[in-house]
C-alpha cells in the first residue's frame, strides 16, 4: 500500500472514531442514556488518542481528545459579546407576576398571551460560539458585554457539542446557556476537598464558576460540570419564530435542555408551574433559584423590547429564600475521615423549609473569620436544596456584647495531638486547613470505620457510631480489618450487648465477608474515589491486584479519572500501611466476588411518573408496568403536567402530541430499556 493511500485510511478511520466518540458522549452527557459500556467507549478513545498523537498533523480542535483538557494558560484573555447579555428583573411574589402579565399585555396589546417558563438555574451564565457547526469560542457573562474567554476549558465539559448534529450549519450560531453543578457531584467535590484538607466551596454556584474560571483546563476536566443550553442570540435568523421553538431547535442540534420547560397560556398558568417547581425544587438533581418566564413568541418580544438593561418581555420569580435565624450556641470543632478539623455551628433548633436544621458547617476558620461569627451570635441560617445547611452571615445589630470569638484549637480536640496547618491544594480559593497528624487518631479511625461500614460500602448492618465508639475507646479495633477478628467475647462486654445483637452483629459482619469490589473499593476511602470512581474503577480493571498495580497513566486513561485523582489513588495503594489493610482483610476472609453478584433492585427511578403510549417491541405493557414499579416508579394511563416521562413506542397516540405540548420528556423504547436497565 502507498504512503498516500494508508494515510488516506488512518485519517478516515480518525473520522469514523470521532464520530462514534461524539455519538456515545451525547448519548451519556445529554441524553443521559449509554448505549456502550465504559470500557467499550474507552478503547474507542484510547485507539484515536494513539492514532493521533503519531498523526499530530491530523488533529482538530474538534476532536473529542481536546476535552481532556490542554495546557495551564496564565490568564483569560476578554471576549466580546457581540450582542450583550442581558439580566433579567424579578418578580418575588405572584403579585409581581400578575403585574408583569398586566404590563406584557398592555404593551402588547393583545390578551392571549403565551409564556415559555423554564427553571432559573443557579449556576453561571455562558456563551458558545458555533462557526460552520463547530465549536470555536466560548466564554462567561462577565458584566453582559465582556466576559472571560474559557474556551479551552468549556471543551471539556461532555455535554457540550464540539460539533452540531446538523448537515446544513448555519455560518454563525451563538448559544446561551447555564453551566451548572450537580448536588451530589458537588457534596463528592467537597467530600474529596474536606479529605485533601483543602477549603471548601460554599455552593454548587461557586463551585461552578471556581471549576470554569481554572487557568489550568485538566482541573476543569475533572470535575462534573453540566452545561443547560437555554437561547440562541438572533434566533429568528435561523428561522425561529419562538422561544419553545428555540428550545426545540438546541435540543436536536445536541445540547441539553431543561425537561422541566412549559409552555403555558395565560398568567394563571405561569403561577401555577412556579408553584409546582418550588415544590419539585428539592427533588431536582442540580440547584435552581426561580423560574424564568420568558413571552414565547419573539414577534410579541420584539415589540415589548428592552429597557435599560433587561427585556421588557421575560421576568424571574424567585423562590423564597429558605432562611431563617437562630442562636449560635457554640462552635465545636470536629475531626473527619481524613483528620482535618471542621468547626460545626451548633444552633437552637429551627424548622427551614420543613427541615429542623441544628447544625451548620462553618468550613474552616478562615470561613468564620471572614463572615465574623461568634458564639452566642444571632445568625443566619440557610438551606439551598439538598446542600447541607450554611451560616449566612451574623446579625450584629442583635449582639449584646457577650459573644465569643472562636479561635481554632491548637491540639486536636479528641486526642490530644499536634495540630498542624497546611495550605490548601493549588486549586481552590486558597486557604489554610488544620489537620490533626495522630494517624492513630481515634476520631479519623472511627470515621473510617463508620465509612466502612456504610450501607454502600461493606454494608455490616447494625455497626452504628455507638458502638464504632466502643470498639475504638477499648481497643479492639485498631484498624478496618480488626473488625473481622472480633469474638462473641469481645462484643459480650460491649455496653447495651446481650446474646441477641451480638450474635446479629457477628452475622452482619460475617456477611460482609461476601462483597463486591466496587463495594470494597468505596469503603477503604481511597481518597477522591466516590462510589462512581469506585464502579468505575472497579469495571475497568475487574480485579484489586490490577488496580493496585495500576500506574498514574492507565488509571488516567479511564473516563472520569483526572490527573489530581490518579496520583491520590496510586499513591494510596503504593502506601505501606494500606497494603497491610488490605493483605489483613483478605487473610481475615474477606472475600472480593470476582463474578458481581447482582446487587438488589435499587429504587432507581423512584418518584418517577411514567405513561405509555404505543406498542413496545421488547415487553408487554404490563411487564413494562412492572418494570417501573419494581424500581420505585408509578404508572399513570393519562399525560398531565404532573408526569415525568412518556414512553413512546410504535405508533404512538395523542397522548404524544400532549406531552409534546407540555414540555414533558418523551423517551423512545430504547431509551426507557437502558432506564430500567440501569442499576
Ligand atoms: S434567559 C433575557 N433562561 O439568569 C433573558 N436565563 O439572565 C436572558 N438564568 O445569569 C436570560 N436560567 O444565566 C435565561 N432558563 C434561563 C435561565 C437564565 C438561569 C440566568 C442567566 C443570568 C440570569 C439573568
């Protein structure tokens, strides 16, 4: 074969990998739906990373091996909206709304009007540039009219199309939209970031805009952003004639778009979906502060205009804020997994949004000092989603002069040791941490243990902190693999130990002995490995002796799995004091199942309203219903607002149309197989 001719294949076959690479990444980031496993979709790209790196020449920045981030820049140069970004006004109440729609149809002279109202994310606001169908700039709001160039680290982001799924690109598209942070992939940040001794964000927001504005985009790479697209700049030169259309438009172009989307008519209307998502609020999986209610058709907009700085025709109500106040009593220090010392507000109980909050985490002494918060302060309480409870600021105009300043302990509060200061990692708001260096520590050593045991790591039914707390204070249990040596004897003396719980206790325990390796790898708490670290890592390399003798590369060439995360994982099982553990787990019977039983039906879809229409090819409607059921979810038999998903299969009826109509998610039998199908 000539020269020319194998060229020709290496730049095809590149081609086709892209396009399959692209393909699995919409399906996993936007839709939400894999149709290959992990470990397919990592050969794919790891063939094209090879074929690449010996054809530099070949290399595109819309190549999906761009997303795993270039190199550290120095700063953001600006970019230029060319159409500013506006913000918009805000109702906080539905009398406000009312007069907003009174307003609307004044100016617009006309009665019947219709609103496309979508959830306020609480993240931050972005713009893409698309030029020829390929992604080329993209950068933050920055005051409207200039923002900060991120390009390089808005490439990693997954749900991102570098490319539109379209044959007939329009020259020039600018798409708007919100980058956010998920809950629980924040709680997982902040989870690592407490074990690393580095600060903490405050919330998913800030976490978002700390992970975009990173000079280097390897960090942005490893942490789970999301982008919501929710606008196109100039929408009608595409041919759009409104808002809900646009929506439409970006969701087949590839990117995602809220599901949570109604078209409503009339204002009674608006009020009541504003009401029913402060309602469905907590239950969402990322944070959103409001609902923007945006005049659907962009006819009506262009008449109704912009005033200074925001359009006549869109208006944000705004949830009200889940505060209240309280007494701080007193600020305990405590010690976590990893040793590092986090000052906990201890508060007079107060019920916020239906929750009785009593605690709140202050983060770290830096925290407190710069909100300025004492013992005995009247304070601010807030509770923003599943996030945990924060102070928000003290209310000095109620201090009597009898308040304390909290000044951090020099010796850890639970054994006594040295305390020592470390500067937070390079990349976070910077900051100082206190960690107590007693490796031993009895307080590290009972988190540990309690993690171990938690019902997703090795799941031993019955070890609550009560009795962690006795093992540690008489030494029996020195580290995890102790527990396995514990006798009838030794549980006998426990306070509160009788024939009964200690003969459950030791069957729990005996139990435990049968796990799984994703289950094992959780609960040691490698650090940075979450539960889906933990699967994943547990998928890609089937077996603890591979894993333990990965090196930093082959672990970084798993999804998922950045450069900070490898070097903590293989510096964690290169540790000879974790090797120990581990050695003496496997010699006290603790047996890894090399063929994963199936873990139990989890609850997966539960809460979840579903209806069917169509005739599914792989199941009868009734063992679809079944399917649902078994995993929390419920069945309805018409569309309404309330439901959360249709199931469309051949030949669907009207009820397509409806749900269409309500913005309601519609899921092709495919999709809803890989639904169920899913743990
Ligand atoms: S539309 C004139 N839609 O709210 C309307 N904004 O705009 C322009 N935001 O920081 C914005 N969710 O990022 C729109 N579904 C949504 C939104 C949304 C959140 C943010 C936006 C900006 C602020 C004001």
């Amino acid at each position: 074969m000539s020269k020319e001719s194998m060229k020709q294949d290496v730049e095809s076959r590149i081609k086709d990998l892209r396009k399959q690479i692209d393909y699995h990444n919409y399906r996993y980031y936007v839709l939400d739906s894999p149709e290959i496993s992990d470990f397919a979709y990592d050969q794919l790209m790891r063939e094209l990373m090879r074929l690449e790196a010996e054809n530099p020449e070949l290399v595109t920045p819309d190549s999906p091996s761009q997303r795993v981030g270039a190199a550290p820049a120095s700063s953001f140069p600006p970019m230029v909206h060319r159409v500013p970004l506006l913000s918009i006004d805000n109702a906080m109440d539905t009398e406000e709304l009312r007069a907003f729609h009174q307003r609307v149809v004044k100016l617009a002279e006309r009665e019947d009007i219709a609103y496309c109202c979508e959830p306020k994310f609480d993240g931050l606001a972005v713009e893409l540039v698309y030029e020829n169908g390929v992604f080329t700039r993209g950068g933050t709001r920055g005051d409207g009219y200039t923002g900060e160039d991120v390009t390089g680290n808005l490439r990693t982001i997954k749900s991102i199309p570098l490319r539109l799924i379209t044959n007939d690109p329009p020259g020039l598209l600018e798409v708007r939209g919100e980058v956010v942070f998920y809950k629980s992939a924040f709680a997982d940040l902040n989870r690592e970031r407490s074990e690393r001794g580095e600060p903490l964000f405050a919330n998913p927001r800030n976490a978002a805009a700390g992970s975009l504005r990173q000079l280097d985009p390897r960090i942005t790479a490893s942490r789970a952003l999301v982008f919501f697209s929710y606008g196109i700049v100039d929408a009608v030169s595409v041919g759009l004639g409104s808002q809900y259309e646009t929506l439409k438009r970006l969701s087949s172009l590839g990117f995602k778009v809220n599901p949570d989307v109604r078209l409503c008519r009339g204002i009674d209307e608006v009020i009541n979906f504003c009401l029913f998502m402060q309602e469905k609020r907590e239950s969402l999986p990322y944070e959103i502060d409001g609902v923007v209610i945006k005049v659907n058709e962009i006819d009506i907009q262009r008449v109704l205009g912009i005033k200074a700085r925001s359009p006549r025709w869109a208006v944000a109500y705004k949830f009200p804020p889940n505060q209240e106040t309280t007494t701080l009593r007193k600020i305990e220090v405590q010690v976590g997994r990893t040793g590092v010392l986090t000052p906990v507000a201890m508060l007079d109980p107060v019920k916020i949004g239906g929750v009785t909050v009593s605690r709140a985490t202050l983060h770290n002494a830096d925290e407190i000092k710069r909100k300025d918060v004492r013992e005995g302060d009247t304070v601010i309480v807030q509770r923003a989603g599943d996030v945990i409870p924060e102070i928000v600021a003290p209310v000095v105009s109620r201090r009597t002069g009898n308040e304390r300043e909290f000044v951090m302990p020099d010796t850890c509060p639970v054994c006594g040791s040295g305390v020592v200061r470390d500067s937070a990692g390079n990349n976070g708001a910077g900051g100082v941490m206190y960690r107590c260096v007693n490796m031993a520590c009895p307080a590290i050593l009972k988190e540990q243990i309690y993690h171990f045991a938690s019902k997703d790591a090795l799941d031993i039914d019955g070890l609550g902190r009560k009795i962690i707390q006795q093992l540690v204070d008489k030494g029996m249990v020195r580290d995890v693999s102790d527990l396995y040596a514990l006798t009838r004897d030794d549980l006998m003396q426990l306070e509160g130990f009788a024939e009964l719980s200690t003969s459950n206790l030791l069957k729990s325990i005996q139990k435990s002995k049968q796990t799984t390796l994703r289950r094992f790898l959780y609960g040691l708490g490698v650090p940075h490995t979450g539960q889906v670290a933990a699967r994943d890592l547990a998928d890609h390399f089937g077996s603890l002796e591979r894993i333990m003798e990965a090196d930093k590369e082959e672990l970084q060439a798993i999804r998922g799995i950045g450069k900070e995360m490898a070097q903590a994982i293989s510096g964690f099982f290169s540790n000879e004091r974790n090797r120990t553990i581990i050695r003496k787990l496997e010699q006290r019977g603790v047996k890894i199942l090399q063929q994963q039983p199936s873990e139990p039906e989890s609850a997966s879809l539960a809460g979840a309203k579903f209806c069917f229409t169509g005739t599914l090819k792989s199941m009868t409607r009734s063992e679809a219903k079944k399917a649902v059921e078994e995993r929390g979810g419920q069945v309805v038999s018409a569309v309404s607002s309330q439901l959360d998903f249709l199931v469309a299969g051949d030949d669907p009826g009207s009820k397509l149309d409806k749900a269409t109509s309500l913005g309601i998610r519609i899921l092709g039998e495919d999709e809803f197989m890989k639904m169920i199908k899913e743990e």
